[in-house]
C-alpha cells in the first residue's frame, strides 16, 4: 500500500487555505488543517475537510457532454473532450469570422486557478469581453484603491491595535485563516469596532457596533472623515507631505455630520463619533476588505471613502496598518501572464460597457499604467484581476439584443452563471440566445444545463497549484496535485490553452502548466518541482513606508484624496453620499408596497456561492438543508409566520423567491437577509413544477435582483444587492417539508 502526504492549496473559497492530504493508493483519505503552513497555519473549514465528497460524488461529472435536443431539455450525447474543443474551436472560428472577435465572451469562478489563463487566452483572441465574479465583489475593490494610493492595501492583522469589520464576520467555517488572525489580534487586546444591520458573531465582543440600516455604508464613513477633520484627529505631518486635496476634501466633508450620518443609517450619531475617534486614536488601524461596500449602487464612493480614512489617519504600509505591498519580485505576474498589451488599442475600446461604467474597464486600465509601470513595474497592474471587465449585465444585453453589437459565444468556467450575477431572467434570455454556450464544471449546473457542450473540470485536489494571491501581496505557494483527475476530465488552465492552440495561438502558450509554472519561477532560480516538494512558499520580509523612497503609484505620486483619475474619467473625484435606489427616501411610495428592506451576497459556512457539490454533500448539506431567511420575530409576528414556516420574499421587479423562515432577534424588524445562490441539485432533471433548472427560479437571491443602470454603481456598475425593498408574505398552500431528502 502507498502512502504520502501533499501539501495542497484549497481553492474552494478565496482564502485558499495551505492543506495536508493523505493520500493512500491514489486515494484521498484524509484532508487536514496544516500546522506548518508559513502562510495559512491551521486553517481549515468543514469545506475543506470534505472536499473529497465532491470528486467522489455520484453527480461529478466525468465526460464531455454535446448538447442534441432543444437547448435546455435535457438531452445529451457523451462524447470525447477532444471532440468537444476541435467542435468548439471550429465554431468561434466561425463567429469570428462572421462577427469579429469581440463576439466571444468569457466568464469564470473562484474555484478556476485560471484567471490568468483565461485572460490570456481572450487577449491573444483579440475579444475584449473577459469578465469573472469578482465583477460582483472583491475586484471591484481594487480601482479606487489604485486611483487613491496606486495599490490595493492588505491589513497588518498581525500587529494591529484596531479592527472595522464593516459588515464582514470571518468564522470557524468562513473565511478560517481571517478568523484566526482577528483572534489573534483581539486576544492581543486590539479594539473592534463592527457595523452589520443584525448582530453578527462579533457584535457581542466589539467595543462599539453601529447597527445600521442596509446600504448606508457610506454616509457614516463619510461622517467619521467630518470627525477626523473637524476634530483634527488625522495624521498631519502624513496629509501635508504625501497627500493632495485636503483642502476640498474639508470642504466637501462639512456636510456629513454624525447627525446627518445618524438620520440615514439609524446609528446613533454619539456612536458614530465615538467610532471615528476609535478609529483615528487607538492606530494603528485596520479596516479589511469584506464584500458590504461592494454590493451597492454608490460603492464606489463608499470605497473612496474606506481609502481615504486609511490615509488621512496615517495607516499607509505602516505596521499594524493597511500595507501596500507591490509584486514578490522572484515570480513574474498574474498580469505579465495575461499578455494585456496584446489587445490592440482597437478592441480594446469595443469593451461591453465601457461606454458607461469607465472604472473597471479597459480605459482606466490604461489611465493608472503610467504610474503602476514608475512604482511597481507592471503596466497592467490587474490586483486580483480588478480591471479591464466587461460588465456582466452589458454582456447579456449584448447577447439578447445584439446591442451595440451581438455578443453569441460565452465560455463559462467553474462560475454558475445564471445564479453568480443579479437577474437570473436577463441572463437566462442572453445566454439562450447564444450561438455557443460553452460550461466548464465539476456538475450539472443549471447554467450547464442550458449549454451546448458541457466540459468536466478538475478540481483542486486534482491539479497541482502555483498561487501567489492574484499579485495583491507578495507571497507565493506551491499546491501539489493529490490524485489523479478521471481521464476524461480536462484541467481549468488547459482548457484555455487547448482551444488557442486549436485558434492559431500555439507559439504563445507553454506545452504544460508545468512548464509555465517553471518559466513564472525562473527569476526565483526555482522549479514547479522544487517549489512544490520543497520550499513550498515564499514570503520575503515586509518593508514599510515604501513610498518614501519610490512615491505613490499614483500620476500625482501622492495620496490623491482628490482623485485626478476620477476627474479625468467624468466622475466625482470627492467622494459623497448617493441616497441607494430603493430607499424610503429616494421612492418613499415603496413604503406602503415594498415595506421591508433586504440584503444579500453574504457568504454561508458551508459552500461557497452557488457550489452545487457542496449542496449535493450530504454532510454541507444536512447542516442547512433548506434556504433561510433571517427575520425578525416581531415582524414575522405580524405576517403569521413561525419559524420553520416557507414564505415568499418578492421585490420591486415582481418576482419572488420562496425561502424558509428563520426567526431572529439579531436582525432589525425592518430587515431581512436572504441566503445567496441557492439552486437544488437534487432536483435536476425532474419533470416536477418548479423543477425547471434544478429549481433554479424558487430560491435563489439572483432571481430577484435588478442589474438596469439604475440599479449600478455609475463609476463601475456594481450592482445593489443591499438595501433593497421588499415585501415578505407566507406561501399560501401551508407549510412545505424540507426541500431535501437528507
Ligand atoms: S476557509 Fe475552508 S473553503 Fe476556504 S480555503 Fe480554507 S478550507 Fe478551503
């Protein structure tokens, strides 16, 4: 019997936890948290341990699938993965010929390690309609960060006095390796501040928590930079040499109150004052990224804001504070990888969206390169590959109407698309129109059930992994490939390399991933083999201040607290409160209609988004059987709902999803928080009502989302999944038993 131990990466969330796998003749027998791990040391979470139930399970997919029956039905022919990339390439061939590039799109998920692939294939491609989910959060961080201070900052947890978790509650079975850190730093003593619409894990242990209304973010962070300023509590010797604008941005400043802040969020204005002070005083001070600002129509201006309180207070790469550490210079980039520069100027402006929302696209990309290239090197900086996106719901539009033009291919890796972005509806009616609908998965998703070839992934325990966090800090890892992959199941990074060879791309693509992996290391003088067998990872020692010497990556070389990007682009280059769509103020009419406000997006224990082998696994899955929606008793009271009880919860587009009741005091009586990218895979393929894309349409948050231009951020177009209005009503044919049968 053979036996060993790989040390592999998990890539089931974005934390990517350093991993132990026991291996015995080929088989995983164990998965366990790894004590040694330079970067992620004891971290694991009930996804990780049971990650072998989703390559064993009965519903993994093991062969290529060619759709034969009406798009949708349900008909398939199994063939070989080699037939089904020579049929693909065959067809973009065509469409491309027939429309241009441009008409090939592309969309992936956080469980691909292909990002930087996938980008490089579209570039050589010459379509610039390449997009991912971190357009619905975390990438979309990125930009006013870099158009601030030229990086995107990470927390020094490690030496930190002081925590803002802004909605954000890492736990034992999310987001694990945080979790520690912030123990860590709380039993050290650190302060904590929190603010969440309902108590959330650490609401109980902060030394103040604002309960805020959803989706009023910004107008308390605008108000704690009035304190820091009125009160003098900024780091002076900080704002006079290394930033510009202090001045406008006093000025603009003056009108947010903590009493006004206090109007619009329902947080005492006392508290909000209290908490910029804690904030401004107790540093060094962090402020970690979570998904909360991300989801709005003003998170942009949100975002600004979150940057320039870390500056103004002096917490820029700072110990204890937010660091802005550049590229490790011993592995070439995600960025040199993607081979930007080889989208012409031309297609480049045919971007999905970029008529619009500017920030994300490909102008910006190109804006903020002069001063990424003189500070960190890299022309293209794409810092978790935040920058140059096509917006999503542009890319349906384009599909459904053929405006400005047709978009009629997607290539959808490991990323449900009909439940990972707002408005299952519009996607549905763009992705039914396409030419070609290419899904790349581990299992029958409802977007692969409409698709015309079905790929069969591999998944992480199945393929080796050089992951240096998306170039956002300078550290890389070696994951090792812990079993073989079922033969006909093709490797995420491979997929994009075999359809460019078969486009004519062959001189650009390394033979292997492997090979690539050795190239990216050769600066290090290192090896994939050596890396991964022996030294693992690298982290170089961390330096501080870094701007002295080299200054900001911005055009200004400094903090721009008024941003010369963003005046360049069109936008506000200060930041200000931008009352959210659905808000009792904005459409106080929705009062009587839509009485109650709800939000979504946030991450569960025991999958991650819409991953549907978690929700086959029966031990995710027997833990939260059902879709649950946090309400208040009071509330519940008044609409004859008992815990346990199904209702709907339908919003302003009219549609409605059905979700079980779950009754909390932790929320407020106004609120209700709906579970994100639930579908049903045991329902696939049934005839039964409702059964319909494994049920898509009866429980998942996307259905009931908007994604018009009303309803997006106008620097960006980030969608509103926070502080929407609704109406909650119990279903009317009674109670139902569990949807699934444990
Ligand atoms: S937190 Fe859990 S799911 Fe995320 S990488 Fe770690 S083990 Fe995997």
């Amino acid at each position: 019997m053979s036996k060993e131990t790989k040390w592999a990466i998990c890539s089931t969330c974005d934390i990517n936890c350093g991993l132990l796998v026991t291996v015995e003749d080929g088989k995983v027998k164990s998965i366990k948290k790894n004590p040694d791990h330079p970067l992620t040391p004891n971290s694991i979470c009930v996804k990780g341990t049971n990650a072998n139930k989703y390559i064993t399970h009965p519903d993994r997919l093991t062969h290529a699938l060619k759709r034969v029956g009406e798009r949708g039905s349900g008909q398939w022919e199994q063939i070989s993965t080699k037939q089904a990339l020579d049929e693909i390439a065959e067809k973009m061939k065509q469409l491309i010929a027939e429309d241009g590039p441009e008409t090939i799109g592309s969309t992936y998920g956080w469980s691909s390690n292909a990002g930087a692939a996938s980008r490089r294939f579209m570039n050589l491609l010459g379509s610039p309609n390449w997009t991912w989910t971190g357009y619905v959060c975390l990438a979309n961080s990125t930009v006013p960060s870099k158009a601030t201070y030229g990086f995107w900052q990470f927390p020094d947890f490690h030496n930190t006095k002081c925590i803002v978790l802004l909605g954000h509650a890492p736990g034992p079975q999310r987001w694990t390796a945080e979790y520690l850190w912030i123990k860590d730093a709380l039993d050290r003593g650190a302060k904590l501040i929190v603010t969440d619409p309902r108590r959330n894990s650490y609401s109980d242990q902060a030394d103040i928590f604002l309960q805020i209304k959803p989706a009023t973010d910004s107008a308390y962070l605008l108000a704690w930079i009035n304190v820091i300023i009125e009160e003098e509590l900024y780091d002076k010797e900080f704002v006079e040499k290394w930033t510009i604008g202090f001045e406008q941005l006093a000025e603009r400043m003056k009108e947010y109150t903590p009493e006004w802040a206090s109007e619009i969020t329902g947080a005492p204005a006392n508290k909000i004052r209290d908490s910029a002070r804690m904030y401004a005083t107790t540093g060094p001070a962090v402020i970690p990224w979570g998904a909360v600002p991300d989801h709005h129509a003003n998170s942009t201006q949100t975002l600004r804001a979150l940057t320039i309180l870390r500056s103004i207070t002096g917490n820029l790469d700072v110990p204890g504070g937010e660091l802005l550490m550049g590229y490790h210079p011993e592995i070439s980039s995600d960025d040199e990888f993607e081979l930007n520069e080889r989208l012409s100027p031309e297609q480049r402006k045919k971007q999905l969206g970029m008529d619009r929302f500017k920030l994300l696209s490909w102008e910006t990309l190109e804006k903020t390169g002069p001063a990424m290239e003189k500070v960190w090197g890299k022309k293209y900086s794409n810092q978790v590959s935040g920058g140059a996106m096509a917006h999503p719901a542009s890319m349906w539009e384009a599909m459904k109407t053929g405006k400005p033009y047709r978009l009629r291919a997607l290539i959808s890796q490991c990323n449900n698309t009909l439940n990972s972005y707002p408005n299952t509806t519009h996607i549905y009616e763009g992705l039914m129109n396409l030419d070609l609908l290419v899904v790349m998965d581990l299992i029958k998703s409802p977007t692969a059930q409409i698709a015309d070839y079905i790929l069969p992934a591999t998944h992480w325990l199945e393929r080796p992994n050089l992951f240096n966090y998306w170039d956002w800090i300078p550290v890389y890892q070696g994951g090792q490939q812990s079993v073989q992959a079922p033969e006909e199941c093709l490797h995420d990074w491979m997929l994009w390399r075999e359809l460019g060879v078969r486009l004519g791309q062959e001189k650009d693509w390394p033979a292997s991933m492997e090979d690539a992996y050795d190239e990216r290391l050769k600066p290090a003088g290192l090896t994939w083999e050596k890396l991964s067998t022996q030294e693992r990872a690298s982290a170089p020692e961390i330096t501080f201040k870094k701007y002295q010497q080299t200054g900001f990556g911005t055009p200004s070389g400094k903090v721009e607290l008024y941003s010369s990007i963003f005046e360049e682009l069109g936008y506000d280059p200060l930041p200000s409160w931008i009352e959210p769509p659905e808000s009792h103020v904005r459409k106080p009419e929705l009062a009587k209609t839509h009485p109650l406000t709800f939000f979504t997006g946030m991450r569960e224990n025991y999958w991650f988004h819409s991953f549907g082998l978690g929700r086959s696994t029966k031990e995710l899955r027997s833990r939260e059987p059902d879709p649950r929606m946090q309400i208040h008793p009071d509330t519940a009271y008044d609409l004859d709902l008992s815990d346990g009880d199904w209702a709907w919860v339908e919003s302003t587009s009219g549609k409605r999803i059905k979700l079980r009741s779950w009754l909390s005091n932790d929320t407020h009586p106004n609120v209700v928080r709906v579970p994100h990218g639930w579908w049903y895979p045991e329902t696939t393929g049934s005839d039964e009502p409702g059964a319909a894309l494994s049920s898509l349409w009866k429980s998942a948050d996307a259905v009931i989302l908007h994604d018009s231009d009303e309803y997006c951020d106008k620097e960006q177009g980030n969608f509103q999944l926070r502080g929407l209005a609704c109406k909650v009503y119990k279903v009317e044919d009674g109670t139902e038993g569990t949807s699934y049968a444990i």
